[in-house]
C-alpha cells in the first residue's frame, strides 16, 4: 500500500478519475446506460487481458489485475454507430495502446475486415 492507502501497481493508483468523463457527457454514457456493466463484464471474460490477437493486430501480454482494470478499454468489434449494441460478443478487452492503433487503423480504412463481418452476422 502506498502512503495514501491506495494500492499501487507500476507506479498507477488503482482508483481511476471519472472527471473529464463527466465533463463531456454529463451522468449518461454516449455507448447507452449498460454500458459501464457490458464494459466491465467483458474485461471480466477476457480474464483482464489484451486481446488485439483476436481483431488482426499482433499479439499484445498486457493482463492487469482486477483493480487495475481500468488500465483496460473494452472495444466495439462492429462500430457501435452501425450496430448500436452493446453485446457482449461484439465486445473485446484491449489495452489503451491497441485500442488507439485499432482506432487509428479503422480511420484508414473503409468498411468492415473479415473478422468484423464474421462477428456482424450476429447482429443482422
């Protein structure tokens, strides 16, 4: 435990700040009101770890402990803007780093890839 009392890991508290967050959206999510449950049952599937193997990106070891999870993003496989869904199997756990590249790579492309139509069939 650190000095004051919050449990540290790598140098990063384990309580998150919610702040900004509220700032932009106020008390509701823009992803919808089971968004934080979806989210959070999702990091809890993916046993806390990154999965950007499982969406075509090279294979990532990042695994936090539970009261680090917030160190993890879960993603929409399908954009949540064609889906509108929160589903838990067009949800994946990854780091904050592939979720960045993930997001950067979907702005350079058009359409949907492979694995993005294999999970869409689910939503039809």
């Amino acid at each position: 435990m650190s000095k004051k009392g919050r449990r540290m890991f790598a140098g990063i508290s384990a309580k998150p700040s919610f702040s900004s967050f509220k700032k932009s959206y106020g008390d509701k999510h823009p992803y919808g009101d089971d968004w934080p449950t979806q989210s959070k049952l999702c990091k809890k599937r993916d046993d806390y770890r990154c999965r950007a193997d499982a969406i075509g990106l090279p294979k990532c070891s990042n695994r936090f402990p539970g009261q680090f999870s917030h160190l993890l993003e879960a993603h929409h496989v399908i954009p949540f803007r064609k889906c509108k869904s929160n589903d838990l199997r067009n949800l994946i756990t990854l780091c904050k780093d592939c979720h960045n590249k993930t997001h950067k790579h979907m702005n350079d492309r058009e359409g949907l890839s492979d694995k993005q139509k294999k999970v869409s069939r689910y939503f039809r």
